[in-house]
C-alpha cells in the first residue's frame, strides 16, 4: 500500500514538472506584463504552480489546464497590485525612456512595441499580449478572462487604436 502511494507521488511529482517547464514562460510573460518586475513575476508564476499542487484541479484537456493557470495567473497579479505597498511603487510609465534599455524581457527580446503595450490599460494589455504575443484566438481569450467574445474584440480594437497613438506620437 505504502509502496502504490509513493509510486502514485513520484507520476504526480513528473506530471507537474512537465507541466512547469511547458508553461513557465508562457506565465512568466503574462506575469511580467503587469508586475512589470522580474521577481514579483517569478513569484506570480511560482504561487500558480504552488496552487496547481495543493489544489489539484482536474481539468479535462491541455487548454483547460492552460486557461485555468493564466486565469490563475492574472488574478493573483491583480491581487498583488491590490496591495497597498504596491501603489507607492514607480509605474512603468514614469520610467524615462533612457532607463528603458536597462530593463530587458527574457524570452521577449528586444521589442520596442511591447513596451508599448505594457504601458497600456489593463483591459487593453491582456487582450492584445495573449493575442499577438500568446496567439490565441478571440474565442480563447474571452474564455481566460471570462468576458463577452464582442469585449474582447473592441478592447483589441480600443488597443490596437491606442497603441498606434503612441507609436505614432513617439517618433
């Protein structure tokens, strides 16, 4: 009896470290896009997986498992910017441009419109990153962040609007 259960927590342990290396830059990604800071977003994406192990939620396919870990995701960043602590922080648009190349985005690059985006309105920033930089479709991110189809589509539109405005204005 003893020997099935450690067996049955070794499968669960692999399961889950499959799981953290096929999605931890995915998260890591969302996470940075509103922490704005990489130890605040290795902690987002750490508590997710911490979350994964203690809960254990059975999700039928690989999709499910992703949309319940980005949905996971974002509300503990927006938990976490809920903060009181975290409203006396330095927004990213306060930054100088000249301390921007200090900064750098593993996995990203040097992308000179994702910063951009992170600048933008949450309700415009999570659409447009899961959508150009995550490809998902619209159907799959009305269904992470629990809105309308119809939402979606005009917070892209909105954003996309935005976004040119201050491409445009910055050159």
């Amino acid at each position: 009896m003893a020997q099935r259960q450690t067996m049955q927590q070794r499968e669960k342990e692999y399961l889950l470290e499959e799981i953290f290396e096929q999605y931890r830059a995915v998260l890591y990604r969302i996470a940075f896009t509103h922490m704005k800071d990489h130890a605040d977003a290795e902690d987002m994406v750490q508590e997710v997986f911490i979350r994964m192990m203690r809960n254990c939620p059975i999700l039928k396919t690989e999709e499910h498992r992703k949309a319940w870990m980005i949905r996971t995701l974002l509300n503990l960043c927006k938990d976490h910017e809920k903060q009181a602590w975290n409203r006396k922080r330095i927004p990213l648009t306060e930054i100088p441009e000249t301390e921007k190349a200090y900064f750098h985005i593993p996995v990203v690059g040097e992308d000179e419109t994702l910063w951009r985006v992170l600048s933008l309105p949450e309700k415009y920033r999570d659409p447009l990153y899961l959508f150009y930089y995550e490809d998902y479709s619209i159907r799959e991110i009305s269904e992470i962040l629990g809105e309308q189809e119809n939402t979606v589509k005009t917070h892209l539109r909105r954003g996309r609007e935005e976004l040119r405005q201050k491409i445009t204005a910055g050159q």
